[in-house]
C-alpha cells in the first residue's frame, strides 16, 4: 500500500467543520485528497522513462536542482525536485532566518513558486523579514514594502496559523498548493508544530515518510525546520546527532543542513565568519561541509563573504 493511499484513508477521518485559511479562502483540503484519481496507471515500463534516463545522464546540470543565494555553494550544493531538507539549528542560531533568505533567493532569482507555513510565526512577520532581505534596509518606506510585494505577485502564498496542526492537514495543504496552485517550494516550521510530543519517534517517523513520498509524488521540494538539542553550553556546532526526537528524521531526509551562530570572541575581526552553514547530508551531492556565510543585521542578509556588499533583490 502506497504512502499516498494511507494519506487519502487518514483524510477521510478528518474534522471538515474547521475553517483553513489560504489567500482568505476556505479550502476543504480533506475533500481534495480524497477525490485525487492520479494515482491509476503509476507502475510503466522502463522504456518509459527513455527521455528521463537521456537527461540524467547528459541533460543540463541545472535542470537537477536550484542554487542557494550564494555563488561559492553553485557546485556544491543544489535544492532538487522530489527531496526533503531538513534544516536545524539551536534556538536563536538564526535557522528560520536563513531559510527565508534561500526562499527569498529561490522566488526573486530562480523564478520559483513558494509556501511557508510557519506555526511559531505570523504572516506579517515572516514577510517583514523577507521585505528588509529583499530590499537591503531593515526600516523601508511604503512605497518600496508596495514593491516588494509586487514582485512576489503570485509566487509566494502563506499558510496563516499559528499553533500546532496534525500532520495529515499539513499533508493536504502539501498537495493543493502544489497541484492547484503550482508550488514547488514548501516550508514547514516547524516539525515540533505537526508532531508535538518529543518522544513521539513513530510519529515523528512517519511524517517524515509520508513527506518525502509528497516531493517524490508531487516533484516539489519540502524544507522542514527542526530543533537541535539544547545544551548548556553552544561552543560546539550541532549535527545530524543532535536533532531532537528518532534518529529516522536524519535517516530518510535527503539533504540535512544545520544553521550554526559562531561564538565571538574579543578581538574578532570582521574576517571571521559570524554563521556557518553546514550541510550535514546530501543524499545526491557529493559535497558534505561548512558554508560560511556573514550576517549582516542592518539587511539581514546573509552574505559569502565580509568584503560582499549588500544585495538589492528587488529595485
């Protein structure tokens, strides 16, 4: 039995009384799952795939994945259809920050349609972030917060609630806004939002699972925030050990990144990193490493390098 059949079985158990908000509409995301028929004819032959076999081999490079905002990282790393990344930090390491700048990169340079559904943050706040990284000013007048949000016209829709949502819902609003609404880029944050409960390892398990069977299906990317461990003391960098709940969120993600603030010391100059960016996993990269990356707190952006000016993503 397909991960999409136990989806379709789940939604059917479903409270239909309860109002989603998308773009101020109400969308009955349990009826939708349920009346998909694309699943019928799924298993071909392998001649089938000739074409998908011919670019795998030969095709251009950038046709297998999109870029993250910084130049260094090009032949490094690459956001792909049909993977989950989960991105990971310690609290107040800037994690979320840095994933709406890859966002903000991926809908401005790479022409992509993107969701976030932020459970620990309002609408209104997540694009104020956005809006200062795009325009390079953390106070911007109207008219330029007008024109920000006249270059995402289309592209960028928000999952408006906050709380916590279980993860058939979230499961359902994956796969309208990627079939209806033609988004290719989803952010869930964070996992502890749809899984509530730390030691729930076979929930946390299976949502993981059922995600990467929604990029695969849907040919979309699915970026999850999760939490590292805490600890008493941030000297020391956390990694793909250090992800709160069962070691399964690791084992079945694609990519693992984790979002790490170095400690500064006097007389650190400003040659010295401020973040780092490690990529933990990548199931089909070869590169496995440290990014480093400057933070610059008047654009929030995150820069290549302390000799980098500032970005103008939108004029």
């Amino acid at each position: 039995m397909s991960s999409l059949t136990r989806i379709e079985k789940v939604a059917l158990r479903l409270d239909e009384s309860r109002s989603t908000r998308l773009r101020q509409e109400t969308v009955d995301f349990d009826a939708y799952l349920t009346a998909r028929e694309e699943d019928i004819g799924r298993i071909k032959t392998a001649d089938g795939f000739r074409q998908n076999l011919i670019e795998e081999f030969f095709g251009d490079e950038k046709r297998h994945g999109l870029t993250l905002p910084w130049p260094k990282s090009h032949d490094k790393f690459l956001i792909r259809p049909g993977e989950v990344s989960i991105w990971t930090g310690f609290n107040g390491h800037m994690k979320s920050m840095c994933t709406g700048y890859v966002m903000l990169h991926l809908l401005l340079r790479e022409t992509q349609k993107v969701c976030i559904a932020s459970f620990e943050m309002k609408p209104q706040k997540t694009l104020r972030r956005m809006a200062s990284q795009a325009l390079g000013m953390r106070y911007p007048d109207e008219p330029l917060v007008h024109k920000f949000l006249d270059a995402l016209e289309g592209n960028l829709f928000l999952y408006d609630q906050q709380g916590e949502v279980n993860p058939e819902r979230i499961l359902g609003v994956i796969y309208y806004c990627a079939e209806q609404l033609g988004i290719n880029q989803f952010v869930i944050d964070s996992l502890m939002k749809v899984v509530a409960n730390e030691d729930d390892y076979n929930g946390q398990k299976r949502f993981i699972g059922q995600l990467c069977a929604a990029a695969k299906d849907l040919n979309i990317h699915i970026h999850l925030v999760h939490h590292s461990r805490k600890r008493d003391d941030e000297a020391r960098r956390p990694g793909k050990q250090d992800a709160k709940g069962t070691g399964a969120i690791v084992d079945q993600c694609d990519n693992f990144l984790t979002v790490y603030k170095f400690p500064r010391k006097e007389g650190d100059g400003d040659d010295k990193p401020t973040h780092g960016l490690y990529v933990d996993k990548q199931r089909h990269g070869e590169f496995e490493g440290l990014l480093s990356l400057w933070f610059d707190d008047k654009t929030l952006q995150f820069r290549e390098s302390h000799t980098n000016t500032w970005l103008r993503f939108v004029e």
